[in-house]
C-alpha cells in the first residue's frame, strides 16, 4: 500500500525575520515511518535539524501532547530547542491545535511549549514575501544541562582547534558530551574562526563556545556551538545549548534572567529564565514558516 504523502514546513527559530536563526524541518506524521527513512529525509533536507511530530490520541494529558523527534543530516540527537521551537510555531500557526499549551513526547522526556503574550510588540505580524505572518513568542520548558570538570590533558588540542584562542575556562556538558569553552569576551567569541577538521579530532560530541558580553549591549553572553561530527559545522542556534549556558553564566553572573546572542553567520536571539529549584531553562523565542511542502515518498 502506498505511504502517505507527508507534509512538511521549513521554520526559522529564535529570529522574528525570514533566513535568520536557525532553520528546521518540521514533517507531520499520519502514520509510523522507520529510523531508515527518517534519517534519510533529513540528509535530504540537509539542515541542522528535521524533525517529525506525530500527534498521540491516547494521553490522558489536558494539553494536546506530540511525539517528537530530531534528526540532524547524520543522526537522531535527544535534545533539540530550535526544532522543538519550530514545531510548536507550526502546530499553532496551521490551526492543529486550540490550545496555548503544547506536550511534546520524547528522548528527553516530556516538554512543554507555551504561546506567551509579546511585551515587547504590539503587534503580532510580520510582513513576509509580501504577506503578513504571525510572529509571537514561545516559551519552551526544557531540562537544565549540567557541567562538570573537564581533564586539563586535552587542552592543547582544544585552543588549536579554536585556532590558538586564549582559553579561560574549559568544562563538559554530561549529557550531550559537549566541550564548553569560555572565552575572554564575546568579542573574542565573535571573532573567532575555528578550525573544523581539528575540532572533529577533539573529545566528546561538540563545542560550546562563550564569552560575556560587552557592558554596552543589550545581551548578557554571547555564544556559538560547532558539531561537524552530526554534520553541522557550525549551528545557526542551539537551544539545547543554552541549557548549559544558562547554569553556567547564572553561577557566574548572580541572575537568572538572561538575554542571549548566538553569534553564527545567521544570528540568533533567545531569552532565558533559569529556575533553579526544579532544575528547568525557560527558553523563549520567536519563529517564521518560510517554506512549505508535501514530501511524496
């Protein structure tokens, strides 16, 4: 019997304007695909992330609760913000839903996204293409990311790969396995070029790389994330990422309340609530659909 022809959109997150942020495939499932397909659908897409949401019918949950799942261009990643994002912005824009509230079921367990009202605009449209397209916030509730100590031994090979960068701070998420590196400045992190074939010779999955931000600017730390072992050299916005970023900087700054850039080529905006006593991140962010379509095999 023939499949289902699945239909998809292509979301910017964590931006308020088209070709910004961090892009996403978002495929809707009617029905049960294998990992086979699913990996090979999202190294056709060939963006840092493709996910599929298939919609669970027996939760017992008052919110309209999803099965979700990442695949970067190489592999299934058990924690993703932009894609997660980029799915809520989907399920409430196309009208799949009737509720604020969206439960999302997957490797990290159940998380949720909430549409927030925008403090900052009063108005909720953007001009796209020619048309107007909502633009609201969205608040994801996300597991915080330990760190931990990181063996000094392997230090050397880590400021080659960041191309001779002076390192402040070198530590380890524990559950993704990434480096995190701090930085002199966000300037330093901004300017920075690393080196990709090097990087692919350093421990764990991949870097976070950070630095506080200027005094004068509106953000509190700066950011980038480089993962060529998943197949993104350098990704665009990574809300996972943050997750770490917010414990970390919390301990080092004294708040909980973060303004977050993600300094790639896209560029990236997320804001942050740290809360400490149930160990959760607060992301909020804003996304726009830029392409849709119907996936025919």
């Amino acid at each position: 019997m023939a499949k289902t022809p699945v239909k998809y959109y292509v979301v910017d997150a964590f931006t308020d304007s088209a070709f910004k942020g961090n892009p996403a495939a978002v495929c809707l499932l009617e029905e049960e695909r294998d990992k086979k397909w699913l990996q090979a659908v999202a190294a056709e897409f060939n963006i840092s992330e493709t996910c599929y949401l298939t919609r669970i019918t027996d939760s017992n949950s008052p919110n309209p609760r999803f099965r979700l799942r990442w695949f970067t261009p190489v592999a299934e990643v058990k924690l993703c913000g932009h894609a997660t994002l980029a799915s809520a912005h989907t399920l409430f824009t196309i009208g799949l839903v009737n509720s604020n509230i969206i439960e999302f079921d997957t490797l990290s367990g159940i998380l949720t996204a909430k549409k927030v009202p925008d403090v900052n605009s009063t108005d909720a449209s953007k001009i796209q293409n020619g048309g107007a397209q909502e633009c609201f916030p969205i608040e994801l509730n996300f597991p915080t990311v330990p760190i931990t100590e990181f063996n000094s031994a392997g230090v050397s090979a880590i400021s080659n790969a960041l191309n001779g960068a002076t390192l402040i701070d070198i530590k380890r998420t524990t559950n993704g396995d990434d480096l995190f590196v701090v930085l002199p400045s966000g300037k330093s992190v901004i300017e920075l070029e690393p080196q990709f074939d090097d990087i692919l010779k350093c421990p764990g999955r991949g870097v976070i790389v950070t630095g506080v931000a200027p005094a004068d600017s509106e953000f509190d730390f700066i950011s980038r994330f480089f993962c060529p072992k998943y197949g993104i050299n350098e990704d665009p916005v990574c809300g996972s990422a943050h997750c770490a970023l917010a414990t970390y900087w919390s301990q080092k700054l004294g708040k909980c309340d973060f303004s977050a850039y993600q300094a790639s080529a896209r560029g990236g905006i997320l804001n942050l609530h740290l809360d400490e006593k149930n160990q959760r991140v607060l992301l909020r962010g804003k996304a726009v659909t830029v392409m849709e379509g119907t996936l025919l095999v």
